[in-house]
C-alpha cells in the first residue's frame, strides 16, 4: 500500500475577502474530489484571504500510479485561471 500527498502553496489573487478565498478553495476541492477520488483539505493560511495552503491524499497499491495521479493533479490546478501555484511538494510513502 502507497499513500501519496501533494501539498500546494497557492496564490489566489481574484480573492480579495477571506468569502470570494473560501468560494475559489470550496470550488477547487470539490472538483479535485469528484475528478481524481482524493482526499482535499486546507491546512495553512487560513486567515490570509490571497494565500492558501493545500494538502491533497491518495491511497493506491501502485506507487508509480500514485506518483502519475498526483502530477496530473498538480497540472490540474495549474490550468485553473483564479490561482498561481507558488509552490509545491509531492511525497509517496
């Protein structure tokens, strides 16, 4: 078994109250969910209305398949209009 986390550092400039930061966050987590069967949570940032940190899980028995689904899931949110990726990490334990 493989768990799989991808942790985004994410610049979300359109966002210019903590409610328009919540609307693009609650958006790009529902989506990420029903798409790509991932766990989605916001774990920093909570109180800046233009930056948000993200943490993404997946569980597979592949470890090369989990890898694959998080970059596709990093190249996901970077075609998103409403948010830069300042950063990122991907672990797969």
């Amino acid at each position: 078994m493989h768990i799989g986390v991808l942790k985004l550092t994410l610049f979300l400039g359109e966002a210019q109250s903590l409610k328009d930061k919540r609307r693009i966050l609650n958006g790009l987590k529902d989506r990420i969910r029903n798409r790509f069967n991932a766990s989605v949570a916001e774990v920093g940032g909570q109180d800046v209305h233009q930056r948000a940190e993200v943490a993404v899980a997946a569980v597979s028995g592949d470890g090369q398949y989990l890898n694959g689904q998080l970059d596709a899931i990093l190249d996901y949110v970077r075609r998103d209009a409403l948010i830069v990726i300042a950063g990122h990490e991907i672990e797969v334990f």
